[in-house]
C-alpha cells in the first residue's frame, strides 16, 4: 500500500494520504467486516435465547407465534 503522511512542523504524523482504489477496496473490506459482525451477533442471541428456553428463562414460540411476531 502507498501511503503517504501528512506531518506536523514537529514531525509528528497529522493525516495519511492512500490512493483512492485502495481506499474504496478499504471501505469494501469494512463494509464486510460490518455484515459479518451484524450476522454474528444474531447468531450469538439466538444462541443465548435457545439456552434460556432450554433453562425455562423465557417462555417457547411456537413456529406460528414466531412468524406472527416477524411479519
């Protein structure tokens, strides 16, 4: 990756400049990454509701109840 910064009289890094291509490939990558994340943490909470089912925590749906709920 071609970066180049921007420094302060000091010497100290202010801003990075990178070429636009690589930066619409960066923002692609980050935009999955996002939907990978989203996706995880409903499989998480799904997998956190079941087991409180399992323990009798919160109460079971039916296929109907839950279709009802989505709609």
């Amino acid at each position: 990756m071609n970066l180049q910064y921007i420094t302060d009289n000091q010497g100290i890094k202010q801003s990075v400049v990178i070429p636009f291509r690589e930066w619409e490939s960066l923002q692609e990558e980050l935009n999955r990454l996002r939907k990978y994340l989203q996706f995880y943490d409903h499989i998480e909470k799904s997998f956190r509701q079941a087991l409180s089912m399992e323990k009798g925590s919160i109460k079971q749906q039916t296929l109907t109840e839950f279709l009802d709920e989505n709609s």
